[in-house]
C-alpha cells in the first residue's frame, strides 16, 4: 500500500483529466497487484461458469431443441455466448464487494487523504476487475474449445464478439461500485450484486429460445440488455443454430447496435451515479 500511496503523492498538478487517467491507473494497478497476491479470487471465480459449461453442455444438451435442432453440438454453440455473458455480467458482484471491503477497512478514507482525482479510485477498481474479467473470459474460452464449441467467422469477428462481452461487463462493474459505495458490508455487497442478476439473465435468449418463453417473458426477453450482447455474439461467432427464428423485436434484429447502445448508456449513467456516491460518501 505504502508504494501506491508513494505513486499517487509524487502526482504533479497538472491537466485533470491526465492526472485522473494517472491515477486511475495506479490504483488499478494496486488492485492487479493484490489480486495476484490472492489466485484464489480468480480460482473461484471460474469454477462457477466452468460448472455451467459442463452441466448445461452435457445434462441439457440435446434436451433443448433451438431452431430446428435438438443435436448437442446445435445447443453447445448457442448456450456458449450466454455463457459468457453471464460470467461478465456475474463479475458485477465481485466489483462491489471489493469497493465495499476498501471502505469497510477505512482504505477509501486514506485514498480520500491525498491529492489524487476523486473517480480514480472506482475508475482504478473497475479497470483492475476488466483485466480480471478478460483472464477469465480466455480461461472459459479454453473449457468451452475442449467441450466441443466452435466459431464460424473471421477472426476480425470474434474478436468483436469478445469486445462487447468486455464493453457489458465493464458496464455492470459500474452497477457493482453503486452497489459496494450504497451497503455497509462486504457480505451484503456480494447478495446485493447477485439478486438481481438471477432473474436478469435467465430472463433472456442466454439459454433457451426466447421464442419458446410466454408472450410477456418473451418481449422482456427481447429487450433485456444482457439478450442484445448474447445475440450479437451468436452472430459474430457464427453460432446461430440452423433454422433459427429471429424475433422481430429492434434489438434481435439489430443485436450488435443494441449490445452497444445498452452498454454505452448503462455504463454513462451508472458511472455517473457511482461517482456522485463516492464523493458523497468521503465528503
């Protein structure tokens, strides 16, 4: 802590917004630092998708009919994008149980102490939890490549595809800092993240046809932030199963545009509101 504090004391006056992109990556770099100090965080944090992969891969594949297929491989190539949405959007939890843990244990008042931009330390942490979630998302990567998934576009296209899951669950991290600056606890922080999330991505295209749902659930599906990046990422993976039925709703039609405008507006607002917490929580 006593080097991070050293960095960000020697930080010049200067122009604000290079002082706060300095110091915002200072603190990430202090949380990076202690993240490779605990592999456990990173450990546990993969056994969860891990065990999704492998349970919805092999207990329900070629149970779930999607398009006009039932095979196995037909589901595995669908259920991946969920998947790894759900693991970016999960991180969520992770990213406000870490800023409620710096303010419980008074880290956040010494930060608060020394000449250094106020949003630099939620812009440090959520950074710090990008890296995090980018590690994981390549380790899945990994599981899902020995279970069989496979991608049928260019490399230009995953990559995008990869891009937006990164963009969504930079996005949510934010929604996790609100959340960690608004509990007291570290504990509640994590049950405060997850609640929400359960009914936010099992309500979606992320494991089933939407098509399948009842008319309400079906429209709330098709307007769900979270089903706009998943049908994005089917379709710059190539993973649509054959016989696949868009819905006519705007985002399945216009998936990438849509994952984009949500992130982008999520990440904006909640940004703001996190910000605005943070500065009057320290005041």
């Amino acid at each position: 802590m006593s080097a991070v504090t050293d960095a960000v004391r020697v930080t010049a006056p200067g122009n604000p917004i290079t002082q706060s992109i300095r110091d915002s990556l200072v603190v990430a770099k202090r949380n990076l630092i202690r993240m490779a100090r605990i592999p456990e965080m990173l450990i546990f944090g993969l056994i969860q998708p891990v065990m999704f992969v492998v349970l919805f891969t092999y207990v329900f594949g070629g149970s779930i009919q999607v398009g006009s297929s039932s095979s196995t491989q037909a589901y595995r190539e669908f259920l991946m994008a969920g998947i790894f949405a759900q693991t970016v959007t999960f991180a969520t939890a992770g990213a406000g149980a870490g800023i409620a843990d710096d303010m419980h244990k008074g880290l956040i008042d010494r930060f608060r102490s020394l000449p250094m931009a106020r949003g630099a330390v939620l812009t440090g942490r959520t950074l710090a939890d990008l890296v995090q979630t980018a590690l994981t998302l390549l380790v899945l990567a990994i599981v899902a490549l020995l279970v069989g998934w496979r991608t049928h576009e260019n490399v230009g296209k995953v990559l995008a595809g990869f891009g937006l899951l990164l963009l969504l669950g930079y996005a949510f991290s934010w929604i996790g800092a609100l959340i960690g600056l608004s509990v007291r606890t570290p504990e509640a922080a994590t049950s405060g993240g997850l609640i929400w999330l359960f009914p936010l991505t099992f309500i979606s295209n992320a494991f089933v046809d939407a098509n399948q749902m009842p008319t309400f659930l079906r429209h709330i599906a098709e307007w769900n932030p979270f089903s706009a990046t998943v049908q994005a990422c089917r379709e710059l993976f190539g993973n649509l199963p054959p016989g696949f039925q868009t819905s006519d709703a705007w985002p399945m039609q216009h998936p990438v545009l849509a994952s984009l405008i949500w992130s982008v507006a999520i990440l904006v607002f909640f940004r703001t509101l996190a910000v605005r917490k943070y500065r009057s929580a320290t005041a």
